[in-house]
C-alpha cells in the first residue's frame, strides 16, 4: 500500500467512526508545548507566543489561512479555542499530510461578509451578487500582513529530524 492510498484509508475509517483522531492541545502538550491563557500576556509577549504556537501547530500537521484579518490577541484566542479542542486526523511525524483551518470562517453570512471584504479578487466580487442576491461589502486592505509569513506543508516537510 503506498503512502496516498494509506492516509486516504486512515481518513476514510476518522471519518466513518471507526479510528480516532487526535486533540491537537493534546498532541502539542505531549511534545511539551505549553498553552499560555491570553489574560495573562501583554502584546508583545502575546505576540512572540501567536507565532511560537504557530510554528508549534505546523510541526504537527496544522496550518491556518485567512488571518490578515485578525488581530494578533483575536487569533491567539480563536486557536486556543476553536483549534485546539477541536478532533482532527493529525499523523505528526508525516510531511506529506495537513490540515488547514480557514480562519476566514464557516460558512455564515459573516464570514461571507469577511471574504468578500478582504479576501475575494475582482472575479470573486463580481460573481457575488448575481450568484447570491446579496449586496456587496466594500472592499478593504487586510489590516494586517501574516498570511504570507505562516508556514505551509512545505515548511514541515523542511523540519530537521529530532534526535530519537
């Protein structure tokens, strides 16, 4: 069996209920990482730990998109507690597979409304309203510049081997 065809088989059986996934708070605290409650960090220490547990997440498997539009504090918060808790088929020591959290959202109108705002190009924008009826959000710069700095798949795939 090759590699595809075995993480295709594990996901297959995480998704029917047969293999349990993993808790990626779990995981990272088994590796030692430690979960800092955003009260008790000022700004700049919050900010070294964003990017700490973001580097921390992407040596598991876990990358996030769709963050320019968040603050440092506000996406620290949203990862301790919509990714973190949440199950998910993560297999840590694989380079080849990952998981990415659209931070952007889940579908409802307000992540629509923050796509469409900050994230859509010209084509996406246009298509908006003949395909949904809705009014168009006035387009903004994304307030902040992180997206291009996050790690990807290829960053894993990067990592120097622990020693055993």
């Amino acid at each position: 069996m090759n590699h595809v065809t075995g993480y295709l088989n594990r996901l297959d059986a995480w998704l029917d209920g047969n293999e349990g996934g993993s808790i990626p708070i779990d995981v990272l605290r088994d590796r030692g990482f430690e979960i800092v409650q955003p009260s008790r960090l000022d700004d700049a220490t919050l900010k070294t730990k964003l990017w700490e547990l973001i580097e921390a997440l992407a040596s598991i498997g876990l990358y996030l998109w769709g963050t320019d539009h968040l603050g440092d504090r506000e996406l620290y918060d949203r990862i301790i507690s919509e990714i973190l808790p949440a199950e998910t088929l993560l297999i840590p020591d694989d380079p080849c597979t990952a998981e990415t959290f659209d931070m952007v959202g889940n579908g409802t109108d307000e992540s629509a409304r923050i796509f469409l705002t900050y994230y859509a190009d010209q084509e996406e924008r246009q298509d908006w309203p003949a395909r949904f009826g809705d009014p168009l959000p006035p387009r903004r710069p994304k307030p902040f510049d992180r997206d291009r700095f996050l790690p990807s798949s290829e960053w894993k795939a990067r990592l120097p081997e622990e020693d055993a």
